[in-house]
C-alpha cells in the first residue's frame, strides 16, 4: 500500500529477515537514494555477516559513503522482488530508485494523491 502523510510518500511492504522471516515494514518513497531499502541498524542483527559486501552511495548532499549491504526479497502488490539493503541510522526505512526500477510511481500533491503500479 502506498499512501501520503503529509507531502511524503510512503510504501507498506513486506521484508524477507533471513533469520526472522517476513517483517511489515513502512518506507519513506525517496527517489534521490539510488539503492533498494533502507533499514535502520537494529535489522542488521537479522542478516548473516558472511552475506555483507561494500557498497558505494552518494549522499543528497553529493558526498559519497561506503557501507556494508546486502540482498533480500521484498513483497509488495503481491509481488517479489529482488533489492539491495543497507543499514543507515536508528530511525525510518527509505526505499529507492532500484525498488521503483521498472514500476510507475506518480506523485500529483496538488490532488494529494500517490500510486504505484
């Protein structure tokens, strides 16, 4: 489900935890992280350390980042997909352009509406 609070899109799915299973989990919809999902550092605990590689970010600012990532499935819509996570701050979860990859997300906040297809 996608939905607005405020003038932020936001997106419910479901993550697959390799050591906990499917989570619901609620993402602010951010098109300038390039990456899959975001997740804060608690989650971390729930992947195997042996899956982790490096990867290379850039910041809204311009800056770049190293942080360690790595794959999982996420459902939405009834579909799975393939993403990449990386584990960035203690609050929210961001999903990214590589999550909208091949999707339709409009954004009308003059109707006040959101969709993703």
């Amino acid at each position: 489900m996608i939905y607005l609070s405020g003038n932020h899109p936001f997106l419910r799915l479901k993550i697959k935890l390799p050591k906990d299973g499917w989570k619901a989990v609620e993402c602010l919809v951010d098109t300038g992280f390039s990456g899959g999902i975001s997740l804060p550092q608690k989650f971390r605990e729930n992947f195997s350390e042996d899956k982790f590689i490096e990867m290379r970010l850039t910041l809204a600012d311009g800056s770049e980042i190293m942080t360690d990532a790595t794959y999982t499935k996420v459902e939405y819509n009834k579909k799975e997909k393939d993403v990449s996570v990386v584990f960035i701050g203690d609050s929210g979860s961001l999903i990214g352009v590589e999550f909208l990859d091949q999707m339709k997300f409009c954004l009308d906040l003059k109707e006040k509406k959101v969709s993703l297809d």
